[in-house]
C-alpha cells in the first residue's frame, strides 16, 4: 500500500478581533482614484479602560470644585460621574488628615500659603476660583502695572498754552516789576468817598427799583401801600441814621434829630461854641447831597430852616418828609402876601392823582366807607 503523504503542519494565525458585521461592513476594494467618493462612517470609540477613565473624569471634578484650584467653571467635563460628591469628600477628608499629621506634600499645599513662603509678606492672597496667568503674563503672581499714556489732544492744547505764555513774557522784563530804591515805598491814603458819589449811587439804585417794578411791579407791604407810607415806616432808622452822620461830621457838639407834632423831621444843634455860618453852610449842602436825605425824599422848609433868637439855646433845622403833603410854598406866600382863597381848613389828600380821602393832622389817612342809595336800599 502507497502511504499517504504526511500532510504539513496547519499554521494557525492569531485570531483576529471580532467586529460586528453590522457595525463594521466589509472593506471594499475600490481604484486609488476613487476614494474621495466612497462614504465614510464614524464608529465610536471603545472604552478601553473604565476604571482609569472614571478616576481621570472625579479627578478633574474635584480640581474644579477644590479650594485652591485656579480654574474656571470651564474645565469640567461634560459628562459628570454620579458618585463624583462622594469621591469628592473622602478626597477632601484624605487631605485633611494628612495636613494635619503634617505629611502635606509641597505640591498638595495651598496656593495661599505657597505664595506667602515664595514671595514673603507683601505677596497678594488670591481668592478662590482666581485665575491668574503664569505663562503669558508680564509679571507672574503680581499685579501689572503699564505706564500713563496722556491723551495727544491735551497734550497739544498744554503746548499751545506754553507757547502763549511764551509769547507774552517776551514783552514784559523782570526790571517792569522792580521799584528803584530811591522811589521809596507806596504812599496808602485811607479811601473817602465824594459825596457825589454818593448821591450819584443813589440815583443809580432808584432808577434800578423802578426798571425793576415794571418788569414784576412793586411790593406794597401791608396792602395798598404807597413809597411815601413805606418810608414811614423806616422813621426810627431814618433819625438814627440822621445822628450818627451829624455827630461823625461834628464830634463836638451837640446834636439831636427828631419829629415834631405835625409829623416833620427836627435836626437841632446847641449854640454854644458853634458858629451858625459855619453850620448853615454845612446844612445846606447835607440837604443837597446826602444819601439818606435823597432816600427819604425829605425837603428843607424853607421857612422854618435855620430858626434861632436870643431866647432860644438851640438852632433848628426843619425837613419835610414826603408823607405830609404840604402845601407849595410860593414866592407871594413867603413875602407875605395872601391867596384869594383860604385853604388852610382844607384837608391835604393822600398821595397819587385820585384823591383817596382825607387825613389827619399827622399824615394818616382817614378810611370812610360810602354806600350809594341805590345799592343800600336794593332788595
């Protein structure tokens, strides 16, 4: 019998990885030419290792939430362990004993602390969840600080000042602000006012007050009150006012302002050592140019100005003020000669162009209420 012949050994190959033909098909055997038009489907990646892959996805979760952790909410994963809270706090119970026992690594030891041995006291604490950047910063750890930039429109408007002020010191020298030594010093003058100022001020204040009550008219206190009521009102400043100007002018003699039963204003001066020229002279120019005399709208009467006799001790001096209306002192009635008529029993009318009623021997008015017949017998 013809033996067989002994077959070859069998080779076995290394089994290869079993792919599900569903999720894997077939490779097909296409030209070079053709690949960009054959389809291509993405498997998913197998998870080689789950045990490795969940300690890497806690780790991560638990830098994140750590106290001395510098990154942002950013870095944690997208899908979270469900047991990363319990994993979590046996970390933090872990690195709690061990900085106790004194075991603490330098790297596992807070950045606070870290940053105060490495940079000393003046080091910056940083709170929790800071981000700093170490890498691209111009000063790790620390602060940076850039130099000012000034703004170029103020910069050219701090020049174009400089050079004005430039310009104008070229036309003055420091000798313009020298006084030569044979000058001697300034003479001072205490300041005196001309009495024409005065009155001048005055006018310029009335005309002002009545540009003023056009525009919001004028204040009438009490009611319907005239100026003339108003400067009545004012009679105790206008008598102290009317002294303490005397006595400045005549420190030496004695002086007295006051108002007399008819209501005008008396100015009176003691005789003795007094000459009555003198006093005359200055009297008729206080009645002309002094402020208060213009603001009272009082009037020398010319018929009781500068009275005196042997009898009397004093000299007076009579103003008419501008709330008793007297009556218009003419020529025929100051060289004695009499009017037609009589009107010494009438009474002087209030102020303004309509008579508002009579008044009394001071200057008051007298209200009187009239009825007509018609509207006092009206059913």
């Amino acid at each position: 019998m013809e033996e067989e012949p002994e077959s070859a050994p069998e080779v076995t190959e290394p089994e290869a990885d079993v792919v599900d033909e569903q999720k894997s098909p077939p490779r097909q055997h296409t030209p070079e030419k053709s690949n960009y038009l054959s389809k291509t489907v993405v498997q998913p990646k197998p998870v080689t290792d789950a045990q490795t892959h969940q300690g890497t996805e806690c780790s991560s979760v638990i830098k994140a939430f750590s106290p001395g952790s510098f990154a942002g909410i950013r870095a944690l994963p997208t899908n979270i362990h469900p047991d990363f809270r319990q994993e979590s706090l046996m970390q933090t119970l872990e690195n709690t004993k061990e900085e106790k026992s004194g075991k603490t690594s330098p790297t596992r030891a807070s950045p606070v602390s870290r940053l105060a041995r490495d940079k000393g006291s003046n080091s910056t604490r940083v709170p929790k969840g800071q981000r700093r950047r170490q890498k691209y910063g111009g000063m790790p750890q620390t602060f940076t600080s850039y130099e000012y930039m000034s703004d170029p429109v103020q910069d050219k408007l701090a020049k174009r000042r400089e050079e004005i002020n430039k310009g104008k010191e070229k036309w003055l020298s420091p000798d313009d602000f020298k006084t030569h030594k044979s000058r001697g010093l300034l003479n001072r003058h205490t300041y005196s006012m001309s009495p024409y100022e005065l009155l001048q001020e005055a006018a310029k204040r009335e005309s002002v007050d009545t540009k003023q009550k056009i525009l919001h008219g004028p204040v009438r206190a009490g009611g319907c009150v005239n100026q003339a009521q108003q400067a009545k009102i004012r009679l105790k400043e206008l008598l102290k006012s009317l002294i303490r100007l005397l006595k400045r002018d005549w420190p030496q003699a004695t002086i007295d302002a006051f108002v007399d039963d008819t209501g005008y204003v008396v100015v009176s001066y003691l005789k003795e050592g007094m000459s009555l020229k003198h006093v005359n002279a200055y009297m008729n120019r206080f009645a002309k140019l002094n402020a208060t005399v213009y603001e009272f709208k009082l009037k020398k009467d010319a018929t009781r100005w500068g009275v005196t006799n042997e009898e009397m001790e004093n000299t007076f001096f009579v103003f008419c003020p501008p709330w008793i209306h007297s009556k218009p002192q003419l020529s025929k009635r100051l060289h004695g000669v009499k009017a037609k008529h009589d009107t010494s029993h009438e009474l002087a009318l209030d102020s303004g162009r309509i008579p508002f009623g009579p008044q009394s021997a001071s200057g008051n008015s007298i209200q009187i209420h009239v009825r007509n017949l018609a509207y006092a017998f009206k059913t």
